[in-house]
C-alpha cells in the first residue's frame, strides 16, 4: 500500500497548447461535491408513513485553491515563469469571460484533472519580510482521476514541443533556478502621506454565477459520478478589487487617522528590495477611483490602516495591472 503526500505533488496549467509547472506552496486544495435531493416516499405496510428517499444527479462547480510565491527570473522575452497566473486572473478572453484553463495534479500514484477552471479570487500580501506571493482560489466544471502518478499529459493535450518559454535561444518548460522575489510596497493615493508603509494587502474578486445545467435525460439516466450532469457555463459579474494598507502612525500622518474618501485615485507598487523607491516596480496596479475609510490600532506602536475597494466594477481590470516584471 503506497499514499499520496501534498509536499510530493506537482501542479501544472495547461492554456492556449502548452503546459505551465506552477510551483506553489503545500497549500493545494481541490475538490468537488455532489448536489443531493430528498423526497419522501411511502412504504408498503404504511401508506401513511414515509421515509426519505435520495437523488442525486448533478455535481456542483468543482472548487480549487493554492499559494504560488513569485521569483525573479525572466526568459529571453522578459517573461516570468509565474506570469500566467497573473494572466489568467486579470484578462477576459474574447467573449468577455475569464479565460477557462485545465488544472492537472500529479500525485505519486495518482493524476487528478479539473476541466474548465476559471479564477475567481487572488491576493496578494506586500510584506518586506515575506517572498511576495499571490493567494489564488477558483471553480471549474469537472474534477476526475485520469490515471496513475506516471500519466503523460503532454499527449492527452496534444502538447506540441514549443514549450512557452526561450531561454538562451533555446525552448525551455521551466527555469534551472529559482529566486525568491522580495518586495516593499510604495503608495500614491492622492494627497495622503504614505510612508512609513507597513503592509499591504490587495484581492482581487471576479464574481460569477453557474448557469443551471439541468436536463431531464441525465436527471434519470444517472447512476455514479462518471454520467452525473456537471457545470459547463458561468457569466461573469462584478470584479473588485479592495485590500487593506496598514501604516505607523507618525508626526506626518496623524491627521488622517480618521479620515475617508469616496472618490481616490490609488496606485500600488511592489518594488524590489534593494532598489530605490523610483525604481521601476516589478509589480504595479493602478485603482481609480476608490472608496477608503481609515481606522487607528493603539498598540506597543501605533498603526492606523486603509480599507479600500474599487468603484469602477467593470472589466477593464487587465489595463489597471500597469507592470509586471
């Protein structure tokens, strides 16, 4: 008997023909539940008593989470490993919808595939301490075992041998080292003092609604997960983008220590550490207007933060992420 340990599993993305290795943190989670109805039913030597009876017959969005720290290499493009996630959360395709990838799981005995699978939150944590990471969770349609830990995925989604990156002149799947990126953030909102910044924290949410999928045939051929009726189609609703910036309160900030605004323009940036704060930023977003309120902490050192969150709720989001690099 042989088990599956989390720290021994590899995740890859597969999009527009080639497969991405996302290394992400032990925190993975993914799963998916089956929708049960009840109904009471009467019995042979009682048509007065009833007891209740199952259905099941479809399968609710299949749901996914997991950590993925940045580094700082490029390829020959400038083009970051991880940036695909970041793609993948900001960017509507052509149809407007987010754009749906396939998730893959390797275990050592074991590959688990979820179809369909669209983001629909991300954080990210400004912490100079910290390697800058973002936080992703989403749903998707369909979650199945197709095989052992040896599973060839590049031949069941027709990988070509393009791999999506150049390095060196030459096609590479993934980079021989890996550096940790470490960040500070560096504030603009209008006419408020940000320095002294002591942490940031930005979501981004895309709000979306399952369609019904429901159809008679399937609600009475079912017998196990392999022909339940799963999801296929979401629309996408409201995306906003809010997060917390945390400050020590000091002689140049502490007049707005209970201050707010519902019309601000915001612009965060993640600079290296090491560079000046004029540096270019190796992350960089921009959220006009905002809405902010302004609390204080009494603590060993005085704090006080800013809540905020966008008003422009549209989906115009990938403008908004200036730089990444």
């Amino acid at each position: 008997m042989s088990y599956s340990f989390l720290k021994e599993s590899k995740l890859y993305i597969v999009y527009s023909g080639n497969k991405y290795r996302i290394y992400t943190s032990t925190a993975i989670n993914f799963d998916q539940t089956f929708a049960e109805e009840s109904y009471s039913v009467k019995t042979l030597h009682d048509q007065s008593k009833m007891f209740e009876g199952s259905s099941i017959t479809k399968a609710n969005p299949a749901s996914f989470s997991f950590d993925v720290p940045l580094t700082i290499e490029t390829d020959d493009n400038d083009k970051h490993w991880e940036s695909i996630v970041i793609d993948l959360v900001s960017d509507l395709d052509t149809s407007q919808q987010l754009k749906s990838f396939t998730i893959y799981i390797q275990t050592g005995s074991s590959t688990f595939k979820l179809e369909g699978a669209v983001i629909t939150g991300a954080t990210f944590d400004f912490v100079p301490q910290n390697q800058f990471t973002v936080r992703l969770e989403g749903q998707g349609t369909k979650l199945s075992r197709v095989g052992n830990g040896s599973f060839d995925i590049d031949n069941a989604e027709s990988i070509s041998s393009n791999a999506p990156f150049t390095i060196g002149g030459s096609s590479a799947e993934e980079f021989t080292t890996r550096t940790p990126l470490i960040v500070y953030p560096v504030i603009t909102a209008d006419s408020l003092n940000m320095t002294s910044i002591l942490s940031v924290n930005l979501q981004i949410q895309n709000n979306i609604e399952w369609t019904p999928y429901e159809n008679l045939h399937s609600s009475l051929s079912v017998t196990n997960s392999s022909n339940a009726m799963f999801p296929s189609a979401y629309t996408v609703g409201t995306r906003i983008i809010s997060g917390e910036i945390r400050q020590y309160q000091t002689d140049n900030n502490i007049t707005q220590f209970d201050d707010f605004s519902t019309n601000t323009d915001l612009t965060i940036k993640a600079i290296k550490v090491g560079n000046a704060a004029n540096a270019t930023p190796f992350f960089q977003i921009q959220v006009n207007p905002v809405m902010y309120t302004a609390r204080m902490a009494p603590a060993e050192v005085y704090t006080q933060s800013y809540d905020f969150r966008s008003l422009d709720n549209t989906n115009s989001l990938d403008t908004q992420i200036t730089q990444y690099s």
